[in-house]
C-alpha cells in the first residue's frame, strides 16, 4: 500500500514545474531519491556497527565511484547537448568529426571552451588526486549529449 505525503518547494521551483510536471513522474523521482539517501545512511551506519574486511571495502568503493563516475558522464551530457543547441554548424560538424576525444580539450578550436567548463566545474578539486577519470567520464558523456543532439536534428537539415 503506498501511503501520501506533503512536500514544500520554493516558489521559484514550483512555477518552473508547472511547465514541466507532465514530463517527470514526480513520485518515481521522490522515491528513487529517497530510497539512494537512505540507502546510502544505512550503508553508513553500517560501515561503523562492523569490522569490514577489505574485500568489502573495495567492493563498496568501486561502487561508490561507479556512481561518481556516472555523474561526471551525466554532467558531460547535459554540456555536450546544451552546447550542440548553441553550436555553429560549422563547429558542430568538426567536432561530430573529430579524431582523439580526450585531445578535443586542447584542440586550438575547443580550448577556450573547455577551459571554461573546467573552471566552472570540480574538476580542479580532483586533478590533485592523480586521476583523470572523472574528466574522461565527462568527455565521453560530452560527446554523447553532441550526439544525441545531431541524431535529433540531422535529418530535419
């Protein structure tokens, strides 16, 4: 049986989502959101009331940066996409052709853009850490939202 709740949101959230409440399944996400949070408390509470051995410890944080990872990937495509919709034509047909993803960042082209996302990004905050990944998670959910993107409009062209 599923039982209801209230929920209060900011005036500013609720006038956007009068546009948009037929596009999401508002319940699913509350409880998709609600069952990760308390997931993750329990998981927590748990790493403190037992001894893991270190199997289990791995095993939990190659979970955990999947799910990081997954971020970045979704973060790269909501750019890549809002980037393609503002994109010349020109742009966009370099980079649909270009060779060596991860070498887009310091193409002459590109640089200055990416520059600016990863100003604006954490990036930063994990390049001391050695790891490329989420960087790499990102450029590749990039190109996918590019991508997705031209699949939508090139046959309207």
């Amino acid at each position: 049986m599923a039982q209801k709740i209230t929920l209060s949101i900011p005036d500013l959230l609720h006038e956007k989502l009068k546009d948009w409440r037929t596009s999401f399944n508002l319940s699913k996400m509350f409880q998709e959101a609600i069952t990760d949070a308390i997931q993750r408390k329990e998981e927590f509470q748990k790493r403190f009331s037992e001894d893991f051995d270190m199997s289990e410890i791995i095993k939990r944080l190659k979970h955990e940066k999947l799910v990081w990872e997954k971020q970045y990937f979704k973060k790269g495509k909501a750019e890549g996409f809002r980037w393609a919709k503002t994109a010349h034509y020109e742009d966009l047909l370099y980079v649909l052709q270009y060779d060596g993803t991860y070498q887009l960042i310091s193409d002459p082209k590109m640089n200055q853009y990416f520059e600016q996302i990863y100003q604006s990004t954490d990036f930063v905050n994990h390049s001391n850490a050695g790891s490329v990944d989420h960087e790499q998670r990102f450029i590749d959910g990039w190109f996918k939202g590019v991508f997705e993107f031209w699949k939508q409009v090139k046959e309207k062209l």
